[in-house]
C-alpha cells in the first residue's frame, strides 16, 4: 500500500484535502462522495490494509440489483480522506465539490481485490446489502453491482 500516487497529484499547501498517511485501524469503513469535478461521479472508498482503496463511478453505486455500474480504479487515499467534504480550488486535482453521500461499514464474504474478485457486505444509510467488484481484463476497469438486500 502506498499513498506515493495521491500525494504526487495534489499541491498540499492549496488543497484543504488531507495529505495523510498509512493507518491501519480495523475499523472496515467506506465511503461514496459525491465529486462534482468536471463530471460529476461518485468515488467508492474501502478502508483496507491502512489505505482506502478507491474507484470512481461516474453513474454511482448502486442501491438496487440489477444494474451494473463501471468503477475506475484510481489511487490509494488516506484513510483521513474518509471524513472530507469541501472545496477544491480551482486549478487544484479534482476540483470542484466533494460531499459524503453515504459513509458506514463494509465486511469481506469472499475473494480479494487481487484476485480480481471481491464480495462483500454494505450497511451505510442508503447502500446495504451484498454487493460484488469484479476486475475486467483492463486492470483499472472494474464492475460493481448488488447481488443480495
Ligand atoms: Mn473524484
């Protein structure tokens, strides 16, 4: 795990965005925030291994079966990133407005993001249920979609 990519992408003294570091909490939470940059997504963080593992999906996460949305895998955030909400600047990484649409706890059923295959269990306000990340051939490109209330 490394946060070496997300540092390098953002100028700390003019962005309100944490700079963080790698803290291993056990706490399995997640985030979806809202990120109206240039286009509006949502990014989708897993706190995993002192990180929050990170895709944006333009479309957002799903709150029902049977829709499958495109996540692209994008860098690593520090788990401090999980409570941000703000602006950033015009002219900074991502700019634009970033608010928390829905934060609370993830658990693993099965697989692993390295396999390229993970299941697991949401309990946030609006996204609850068992959800599954598959990885496609292209290796940022993943699908994420609801299998279970
Ligand atoms: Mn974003």
């Amino acid at each position: 795990m490394s946060l070496i990519a997300y540092q390098k992408k953002r100028e700390f003294s003019r962005t309100s965005e944490p700079s963080g570091e790698i803290k291993k909490t056990n706490l399995f939470r997640f985030v979806v925030q809202k990120h109206q940059a240039r286009n509006l997504h949502y990014d989708f963080r897993l706190e995993m291994e002192g990180v929050l593992k990170s895709w944006a999906v333009p479309k957002g996460v799903p709150e029902e079966r049977g829709i499958k949305r495109l996540a692209v895998q994008v860098e690593d955030h520090p788990v401090d990133y999980i409570n941000f909400s703000g602006v950033i600047s015009k002219g900074e990484y991502g700019a634009g407005t970033v608010e928390v649409w829905d934060k609370g706890k993830w658990k693993i059923i099965e697989g692993s993001l390295g396999s390229g295959s993970l299941k697991f269990n949401l309990a946030g306000k609006k996204l609850k249920g068992e959800y599954v990340l598959v990885r496609f051939k292209e290796k940022k490109n993943w699908l994420i979609y609801k299998t279970k209330i």
